[in-house]
C-alpha cells in the first residue's frame, strides 16, 4: 500500500488570536497547521522542526519581532520556508519592503470572507517549489 504523501506545514504568525484561529480552522483541511503569537516563536517552531515549515503566513505588525524582521531571518536562515505576509496596517512601502525582504506574496485585511485569495496564493505557492 502507497502511503499518502503528508500534508505541507504552514506556520501562522499573528499577534490577534481570532485571526490565527480563523486560518488554522480554514487552511487545516488542506495542510498541516502551527500557530504562533510573534516573530520570536515562529523563529522557536522553525528551529524545533529544523526548518520543516514548509510556508509561513504572518502579520506584518506584532510585538517583540516584526513579520519584516521574521522574513529577514527566514531568509537568512531557512531560505526553502516560504512567507506570505498578511497585514492590516499596511502601506503600499511596507508591502514593496516585505517582497524585497524575500516574502512571496501579500494580503491586506480585513482578510475575503471565503478566504479563495488565501488557499489561491498558498497553492501557487506550493505549485511554484514543486517546479
């Protein structure tokens, strides 16, 4: 019997825990979920699964570390993991800063109620490390 192929790991940064229940809830059927509070325990989880984490979705605005910070060091240290930042605070400067910081992609919020941007760039994001 073929075993199935595993779930890819998504690691969800943000500081607001609504919105980090609301992406595991939705994004669970599809892949394997994390969730942390802040830069710094993303970081924690990266280095506790050796890099395992296949993509990380966080928020540009948190305490202690930064989503601009956590891609810096994503980059540095784990450049196969990648990032799609979420931010709903965002300017124009900090989505530009974020792509040029190594993130793949970006999402403002409020986040779309059917969250089909969100499954939509995760996909294409997976399709694209699958070439």
């Amino acid at each position: 019997m073929i075993s199935p192929t595993p779930k890819p790991t998504v690691l969800i940064v943000d500081d607001e825990a609504d919105i980090r229940l609301l992406l595991k809830d939705v994004l669970a059927v599809r892949y394997h979920i994390l969730t942390a509070c802040d830069g710094l325990e993303a970081l924690e989880y990266l280095g506790e699964t050796d890099g395992a984490v296949d993509l990380v979705i966080t928020d540009l605005r948190m305490p202690r570390l930064d989503g601009i910070g956590l891609v810096e060091a994503i980059q540095q240290h784990y450049p196969r993991t990648g990032v799609l930042v979420i931010s709903a605070h965002g300017t124009a400067d900090e989505a530009v800063q974020a792509l040029k910081s190594g993130a793949y992609d970006y999402i403002t919020k409020p986040l779309p109620a059917d969250l089909r941007e969100i499954y939509a760039k995760c996909e294409r994001f997976f399709r694209t490390q699958a070439l």
